[in-house]
C-alpha cells in the first residue's frame, strides 16, 4: 500500500498544479481511460491464470502450482483492489470538477 500512497500523494500534486478547469478535466478523463485499459488488462491475466491452472488441475489432479496460485492470489487481494481505489478517487476529482465548472457557467 505504500506504493498506492505514493502514487496518490504525486497523482493529487499533479492534479493540483494545472489551473485550467478543462485542462485538469481532460487530465482526469486520459487517466480514468488509462487505469480502466489497465483493470482490462489485470481481469485479462486473472482469468488466463484461472484457466491455466484448471486446465493443469484436470490433466494432473493431484499437481500443485504454487507460482500460478500465487499469481492469482496477488492480482486479486493486492493489484485490482489498488487499481479501484485509484479509479475511485479519479473519479471523485472528476466529479468535483464538473460542478465548479457549471458554477462558472
């Protein structure tokens, strides 16, 4: 989770520094883009890893892949949890800059 900090402390300096309302709107909407190719891609490699390791389960029962188990267990309690909350928060500057962008309309 220090990694996730880290990334958000430098995202929200980021974000911070562009004065432009549709300057920083179109900033969040490139990196909601980027992180949902990426939740894509994560989803993509868990589920060739499920498959992997049950096609490995039906041909030899009574196998074990640790290095495969790992892998899966890594994306799902460590990767895809970090990579939400990261949307979740681009999300909520998305939209906390809709709002300040009607009231100067």
């Amino acid at each position: 989770m220090l990694i996730l900090s880290n990334t958000l402390k430098t995202f929200n300096r980021k974000v911070n520094k562009i004065k432009s309302l549709a300057k920083k709107k179109y900033y969040l909407q490139e990196t909601l883009k980027k992180i949902n190719e990426e939740i894509e891609l994560y989803l993509w490699s868990l589920n060739n890893k499920k498959n992997e390791y049950r096609e490995m389960k039906a041909k030899y029962p009574t196998a074990r892949d640790p290095e495969t188990l790992n892998r899966i267990k890594f994306i799902m309690r460590t990767v895809l949890p970090e990579q939400k909350l990261f949307k979740a928060r681009v999300l909520t500057l998305i939209a906390e800059v809709e709002p300040a962008k009607n009231e100067n309309n």
